[in-house]
C-alpha cells in the first residue's frame, strides 16, 4: 500500500491529467482543519493552502510533485473557469449537496427542463442521513462568464464557475469520507459534456435583478372569460405544479404561484384565489393556513396579497385575442413556438397577427422564460451570433459589414413578432419589450441563431471543395454571399487542361503592363488574387501581401485595387497606417468587428509590424472590448492582408508573415508610362470580374481534383500551412515559380541589422564581460575608447531617442529580452544573473 503523501500526490497528478488545474488545499486535522483557525474553521479542508491559486493552478506535473512534497497531506483543489494557456477550456461544476436537499431540487429541474448530459462526476465526502452522498457534476466551461452562485437553482445546488474551486478526488473530507470518482462517470469512461443550454439560461438571466414595481390598482377588464372558467384553468395550471415544502424555499415559490394566479388569471378576490389555491395548497408541506386570522408567517392571504402586489406574470392571453389558449409563466417559450407568428406576405400585410405577450412586473424567475421567448422570436430575422456578440448585415457604398445589433434595433426586431402589452384600467395597452428583457437578452453571449463568420461578394471555395455561389446565408460555412448585379461563371469540378490554360491566361491578363522586379513577384500577384477569392477555404491563416516599388507612381495601389476589384467589385477602402500599438489594437478590433473582407495599410512608410499586427495575422481569431461599452468580441479576424508602400520594411517577426510583390520601373518617372494594354484597367477588371473569379476557383479546384500534387522538398511556409498547401501549392503545381523565392533577402528586419551591429561592437568593447544596461549606458556618455564609440553609435542606430542624439535604454532593454539567445551570425546574447543594477547581460561567440 502506498503511503498516504505518495497516494496523494499520484491522485493530484491523475486530477492534472485530465486537463483540471490543481493546486494544495489545507487539509482536516483532529476534527477541525491544518490552518491557523484549527476546530473553529468554517471550511475545513476546503480552502486554499497557497495565495494566487487562481493563476497558480497547474497541469505542470512538476510543479504539483514539488507542492506535494512540501506539503504531503494536503487535499487537492481543482481551479474553476476558463484557463487560456491550458489545451482544455475550462470546467464548471454543478455541486448537488446530498444534506441539503440538492438531490430533490436537482430532480425538479430535470423534470421542468431535461435530464443533465452523461458526463464526469465526483462523489462528495458530505451525505444525507440515508448515506447517499453528495456529487461534483463537471461540465466544459462553454466560454461566456459564469459566476459562482449558491443555491439560487434550488436547495442544495451550487454553481463553481469562473473564479471558483471545488475538492478534488482522492482528498479527505471532514467527516474523514474521501472524494472520489463515481466509477461509471470516470474521465477515461465519459467525457466532459457542455453544459445544456437551460441550465446555461437558469445560471446566467436568473441571477440578473429584476425591478419590482408597486402595486397596480385593478378593476375588471371588460371581455374576460368568467371568473368560473378563470378559476377553472388556474386549477388546471396549479395541478402541473410542484407543492410548496418547508425548508426548500417554500415562501418565495408560494408567492410566486400566488403573483400568477392572482394577475395571470385575473383573479384579483381574496376568496377566489383561496378557491382556485385549495387543492394546491392541500398538496404543500405543510399546507398553508388559509384561515383570516392565521399568523403573519403561515398565512396564505398574506401569500396572495404579496403575489398581487410584487410578483410578476407573464402570458399569452385570450383576453387579447380569444379564443387562443392562456400561457404563463414557464410555458411561454411552448406559446412562442406554437403559436406561428405573422410575417408580411407579398402585399406587406402580415398572414397572421403577432403573438401578444402580457407583462406586469418582473422577477428573476420569469426572465428567463421571457427571454427565451424573445430570443425564438427572432429566428426568422436577419440577425447572427458573431464573436460573443448579435449582428446584422449592413450595406453600404464602403460595401456589406456586420453591425452590433443595438438595444433600440434588437428591440425592435423583438416587438416585430412579440406584441407586449401591459393593464391599463380595463384594458390592457401596448408597451414596447421592457428594459430587463432586452438588455439580458442581449448579455447573453450565447444564442440559439444562426452563427455567421464572414461576408463575401463573390462566389468562392467552401472547405470541403465545393462552391458557394448560391446568394444569401450558407449555414454550411456561416458565410453571408451578398451578390452584386453580376452573372457569375460556372466552375467544372475537374477542369480539363484546356481550361486551366484559359484560366491562367486570365488570371495573368490584369498583371500584364506592371514592371515586376522578377517572375516570382507576379507570380505572387496571382496568388494574391487567388487568395482574395478563397480566403473562405483556407482554414488557418494567410499571409500579408506587400504590394511594394523603389519609387512613386510604380503601381502598387492600382494593383492592391485589382486584387481587391475581383473579389468584392470595389476598390480598396484603404487604411492608414497606424504607428502606436494601443490605437492598432483599436483598429484590429474594429476591422473583426465589421467581419472586414479586406484589410490594406496603404502607403507604409514606417517600419511595418507590431505585436498586435502579427498576432492577428498569424492567429485567425481576436478577442478585445468592444469600445463604447462592457461588451467584448471574441470571434475570427480572417480578412486579406494587404500593404501598399515604397521598400516596405518589416521589422520584428513580421518578415516570416509577409509575401513580397516586389515592382521596379526602369524609368525615372514611372507615372510618364504608356501603352497599356488596358488604358482603363480597373474598368476592365469590373467589366471581367465573374471570368477572373471563376479562373481563380478554376486553378485552385483542379488542383484539389489532382490530389494537391507537392515537390517532395518543398518545404511550407510556416504558421500558413494551410495557405501554403491550397495557394502556392497550386501555383507552383501549375509550373509558376515560386512566390517565395529570395523572401529571406527581401524582407530583412531592420532592427536584426542593427542588432548585429551591437553585438558586434559589444564584443569588439568588452569580449565576454557581463554587464548592465545601466553600466553601458555610463560608459557610452562620453567614450574615449573607439570600440565604445562604436557601440554607442551602433545603439544609437538601434534605438534612438526622439532627438535622435542619444539611445533609448526602455527600447534597448525590449529587444534584449526580444532576441536574447538567438543566434546572429556568429555572436548571440545572453541573460546572466540580475543584480542590484539590473540584469547582467553579455555576447558569447562561437568563434
């Protein structure tokens, strides 16, 4: 038998296997818990035994073995929420505790919803009085904010969501029960399930406060059925309900039978209430005392006054439209969907009337039904779910883009097909979708609509090869074709050789009068334009494309709008360049928003890159606020990458992510030129734009029909494989040359020149001597020695102040951790040891 402190540190290892990051927890000791507070701790065993353990948990087998070691009898605790850096989303877990009654609330919810998802599940160290103990329901964290929350789904039902834990198996409880799987739900058994979507709906809108707003006087509406067939079907309605138990949130769900009975079914006297109650109301644990004189707590008018006066109902009535069935409370979603709402025919006029919903007051529990029904009410509207947020398609002259739906839009769109209505004396008035219903609606972050990726104006490739170019949403692809007045070309599904050679000879026509600097380049023109078509198909990233000359007037904007003409039938709405990183971040943020089709930076005079620049090319997805609000996107940014300038420098590792387009007119003044073959290319280009697309699918489908035959040394562009695999795979199949031939020489970062220079003079000053920034910065104020000249220049070159007199020692600092370790030519440098001054760095060489 394995010690206890080995069998506790193989368990935690076991826990971290399956993606949980764990971290110690104090542990029971003599009746009461290891920490300070001993016999009087609230939560023995169960609390954190390390400060930061919510950014401390781990999966590193490593560090768990050191924790255990320091600590061999600690329980083990499990991170709840989302982890970014872990393979694994992140878990919540539905805590049912058997003491409490979590077992009886658990049934009731399944019973009123559905039964929970077969998933992984943790035996508790707490039980009943039967001996049946608790259980650790886990479920994948589906990627929206979830808090913590106890027993708001009932009795004994608690939420670990995002910044919560729960005790892992294989540690001790206080009753000295041990947490441990249950057997049939194991993770090598069962997998982690998502959570469904109404406990999603229970957990996120029932924790949203509602209002609650005073009494209304009320007087008998005129048209409704008799105060017998009323009483009749709230007897109905309450004879589908649970009975009232003591200890189990009895009084507040009394009171929310009482707040139906007395607005949804109108029955606003004491005595027909109390009718319509009795047989409910018999059912209760212990029943209510309906006597007038009964005690303050036990009293069932008390109950009924209070439902009248601060509950809220919501229904479809036949009061509004008879002779239609009465819904309420839960069953509005069941209305919503049965009752088939009216949408204009060919006249405008709608084929039925709208379906009417009755709202009063509010309160958390009915939220959740109202939004719900709002939410199928816009099933047949043009409206998606895009990066955690609702969108529409907007057109414009810039062309089609998604647009954040607004609460006054979304609330329209809602009140399009849901008539909301509200007592006003003996009738009822109607109101627009109250504030609570559209505002949660719209936080939800989670939606039962259509999820759409992107906009085309062209037909193009779907991932499995096929085409799209039927116009409209693809639910296929989550693609929205937004067609243009354009008669697109049909694409044959294995192009015969004939065809492909009219298909280049297109694709090469738009490019015929540009001075290229070599072969490649208008080879990687082509695969701009490819690209520009099938950036749909290609699953990962594409690189950026530098549309690039040695001077003025060369061409390479015209040629940015060629690409950008064939595959929206515009030209290019360019973007200024941006310097600043937090106002590129902005601009990224922006351009995902919008579902940006194209993005090019025109007229780059500035060395080009940045860490938000080439994470966003190389990533294919952004997550930022959205500004203007406590929204955030988290969705993809897969536009065309695009930038036009003269000698484009990419710095950083923005080199590895760009493909030249490289033109060299061998005139002075190459705007002088004449003698093109189209005068009036652009023109041209709109007047052929279905001939050129359907050349661009044309190449890329032959290819795929071929088996996407590859040279066996050729080697893949990395981060774009995907690209690498469907574009200039296709091209060079075709016998074009390469598009990255001399990318190496072409694309040199500036600040790797200027780092070798440093290290170079570093050497040259001080050998393989350690040193601070701080230190160098003192001996580089005033050098005498012409190697610390050097390097003072070579720093200067590599970081200069605003003045440009003297170097930036923030900036240097910033490219040492940048490239510390990276070999240049024969010189790299390396982190030493961090004193009182700093750290110490120094150039080794392996000369």
């Amino acid at each position: 038998m394995l010690p206890e402190f080995v069998a506790l540190t193989e368990r935690a290892v076991e826990v971290a296997r399956f993606g949980l990051p764990v971290f110690p927890l104090w542990w029971p000791r003599n009746g009461g818990c290891s920490c300070r507070a001993g016999l009087d701790c609230r939560q023995p065993g169960k609390h954190p035994r390390i400060l930061g353990w919510q950014t401390e948990a781990t999966t590193n087998e490593a560090k768990i073995r050191q924790w255990w070691m320091r600590w061999p009898t600690a329980n083990i605790g499990i991170a709840m929420g989302r982890h970014a850096d872990l393979a694994m989303p992140g878990t919540l877990v539905l805590d049912v505790d058997a003491a409490a009654g979590g077992f009886e609330s658990l049934a009731a919810l399944e019973a009123a919803h559905a039964p929970l998802p077969e998933t992984v599940q943790v035996l508790t160290g707490r039980s009943d009085l039967d001996g049946r103990r608790g259980l650790h329901i886990y479920f994948k964290h589906p990627g929206i904010p979830i808090g913590n929350s106890v027993k708001k789904l009932g009795p004994g039902l608690d939420i670990r969501g995002d910044g919560g834990l729960v005790v892992g198996p294989g540690s001790v409880h206080a009753s000295s029960l041990q947490y441990e799987w249950e057997v049939a739900h194991h993770p090598d058994e069962t997998p982690f399930a998502d959570p469904p979507s109404w406990l999603l709906d229970l957990v996120v809108l029932a924790a949203r406060p509602i209002p609650v707003t005073g009494p209304t006087e009320w007087t008998e509406p005129d048209g409704l059925p008799a105060i017998a067939d009323r009483i009749r079907k709230a007897q109905a309605w309450l004879a589908q309900r649970e009975p009232a138990v003591e200890g189990q949130n009895g009084s507040a769900y009394t009171m929310g039978i009482c707040a139906v009975i007395t607005r949804g079914f109108a029955l606003e006297r004491d005595e027909d209430a109390q009718e319509a109650l009795a047989e409910w109301n018999a059912r209760c644990s212990p029943p209510w005392d309906d006597r007038a004189e009964a005690p303050a707590a036990d009293s069932l008018l008390r109950k009924i006054h209070e439902g009248r006066t601060k509950g809220h109902i919501i229904g479809i009535g036949d009061k509004l439209f008879p002779p239609r069935c009465v819904f309420f409370g839960g069953q509005v979603t069941e209305a919503a969907i049965t009752e088939e709402p009216g949408f204009p025919d060919g006249d405008g006029e709608p084929t039925q009337p709208r379906i009417k919903i009755l709202a009063v007051t509010g309160t958390a529990g009915e939220l959740v039904q109202l939004v719900r029904a709002s939410e199928f009410a816009l099933r047949n509207q043009q409206i998606y779910s895009f990066g955690g947020n609702l969108v529409t398609v907007r057109t414009g002259e810039s062309g089609p883009s998604l647009l954040l739906t607004p609460k006054d839009t979304l609330r329209m769109m809602v009140n399009e097909v849901l008539g909301f209505a509200k007592p006003n004396g003996k009738e009822y008035r109607e109101c627009y979708p109250p504030d609570e219903v559209i505002g949660a609606l719209l936080s939800k972050g989670y939606w039962n609509l259509p999820e759409i990726t992107g906009i085309i104006e062209a037909p193009t490739l779907r991932p499995d090869g096929s085409i799209l170019d039927r116009p409209g949403f693809d639910a296929q692809t989550g693609l929205m074709f937004v067609s243009g007045p354009c008669d697109w070309e049909p694409v044959p599904e294995s192009p015969s050789q004939e065809q492909l050679v009219e298909a280049f000879w297109w694709l090469g026509e738009p490019f015929r009068d540009f001075p290229f600097e070599a072969a490649h380049h208008k080879a990687a023109a082509i695969a701009a334009l490819i690209t520009a078509v099938i950036r749909p198909a290609i699953a990962g990233p594409v690189p950026m494309f530098l549309f690039d000359a040695t001077a003025p007037g060369t061409g390479k904007g015209l040629l940015a709008n060629v690409i950008t003409m064939v595959a929206t039938g515009r030209r290019a709405s360019v973007i200024p360049p941006v310097s600043d990183e937090e106002e590129m971040r902005k601009l990224l943020t922006t351009l995902a928003i919008e579902g940006a089709r194209m993005a090019i930076f025109d007229n780059v005079a500035k060395p080009l890159g940045g860490p938000a620049l080439e994470a966003s090319v190389t990533s294919g997805r952004w997550k930022d606020r959205v500004m203007g609000g406590n929204r955030s996107f988290d969705g993809p940014l897969r536009p065309f990458w695009g930038a036009t300038g003269n000698n484009i420098q990419p710095k950083g590792d923005m080199p590895r992510r760009v493909v030249s387009v490289r033109m060299a007119a061998d005139v002075e003044d190459p705007e002088s030129r004449q003698g093109f073959t189209h005068p009036h290319l652009l023109r041209w280009v709109g007047e052929n734009r279905a001939k050129l697309v359907a050349a661009a699918l044309m190449v890329v489908r032959a290819y795929l029909a071929a088996g996407k035959p590859r040279p066996a040394d050729l080697k893949p562009m990395g981060s774009f494989e995907d690209w690498d695999d469907l574009v200039r795979g296709a091209l060079i199949w075709q016998g074009a040359p390469d598009v990255l031939t001399g990318r190496s020489v072409a694309q040199q970062d500036p600040d790797v020149a200027a780092f070798r220079t440093v290290l170079e003079a570093w050497h040259a000053a001080f050998r393989q001597d350690a040193c601070t920034l701080q230190w160098i910065k003192r001996a580089t104020e005033s050098p005498t020695d012409a190697n610390v000249a050097a390097l003072r220049d070579a720093l200067v070159e590599l970081a200069p102040t605003r003045d440009g007199k003297d170097w930036d020692a923030g900036r240097v600092r910033y490219l040492f951790r940048r490239y510390h370790g990276r070999m240049f030519g024969q010189y790299c440098l390396v982190a030493g040891e961090r004193g009182s001054q700093g750290m110490r760095w120094k150039v080794a060489t392996t000369a």
